[in-house]
C-alpha cells in the first residue's frame, strides 16, 4: 500500500481564514478549501508547505513562521491512503493573490464563525470540530469502528 502527503495552509488574520475555491481540478470543485497541496518526492512538510503558499497565492513564509496543529489520517474517495498535515500561520510577505486561476476561481478571507457552506467537508471537521477542541489527530473516510477492530486484533 502506498501512502501520500499533503499539507495545507490555515492562513490566519485576526479571526479570519483564507479560503479559496477550487474549480476545473477534478476534485471538489465548487467548494472552498485551503491552500494546499501534495508533499512532492524529496522535500520535507515544510518545504511544501513554503512551495504551495507560493505556487498558490504568492506569498512566501518562513519556517519559523508556521506551526503544526493538527493531522488527519484520510482515507480517499479514489481509495488512496493519507496524512494530511495543517499548518497555520499568521506572518507572511508579499501580496496575496490568486496564482492559479485556472483551479481556484475565489480567494477571500472568512470569520472563522462563518465559514462558507461549500467548504470541503474534511477541511470544515479540522476548523470546526478539532482545532476548537484541541485534538492534534484526527480521522476522516474509514469506516466506524474500523480503527477498533484492528487495535484488539479482531
């Protein structure tokens, strides 16, 4: 079984979140997600993470700059295994924009008491129910009690 990585950006300003929405990827288009992005062979969780803001909204961040706060062990809808990786962030330099119209089609700014109906789902379970709650781990996609049954050896 092969795993992936991806990491995704909460970019805070005060009580807000930057959201974009994805359109023409294939992938929950016409939702709003975060900056996010698959970690590439060969370079660290940081480094991606430092890549997509870049690659995505044009901004660049230093290390220092962004913290770890949750990840989520997902099971896909293609069936693909992963461990996504949120990091959050509340300094960056430069001018946000939208790098690539063509897969995002709005990039706004969200009270996080507000967020967009349209957000995908397992992104709205880390902002809504786990970061609040402080829960470093969670799940998303596994079936209930799938995680039970192999902890006991059943």
């Amino acid at each position: 079984m092969r795993f992936f990585g991806a990491v995704y950006l909460i970019l805070r300003s005060d009580d807000q979140v930057l959201l974009l929405r994805r359109s023409n990827t294939g992938f929950e288009d016409g939702n709003y997600s975060l900056v996010a992005g698959h970690v590439e062979p060969g370079e660290s969780a940081h480094v991606a993470m430092l890549r997509e803001a870049a690659e995505e909204v044009g901004i660049t961040l230093d290390v220092a700059d962004i913290e770890h706060v949750h990840t989520q062990h997902r099971h896909s809808h293609d069936a693909r295994i992963y461990f996504d990786l949120y990091f959050t962030a509340r300094r960056w330099t430069g001018e946000l924009r939208n790098n690539e119209p063509r897969k995002c089609d709005d990039l706004r700014w969200f009270p996080l008491t507000e967020l967009p109906p349209n957000l995908t789902p397992f992104v709205r379970a880390v902002l809504v129910e786990h970061l609040p709650n402080h829960r470093s781990y969670s799940t998303w996609g596994w079936e209930p009690g799938e995680d039970r049954g192999r902890l006991t050896g059943r």
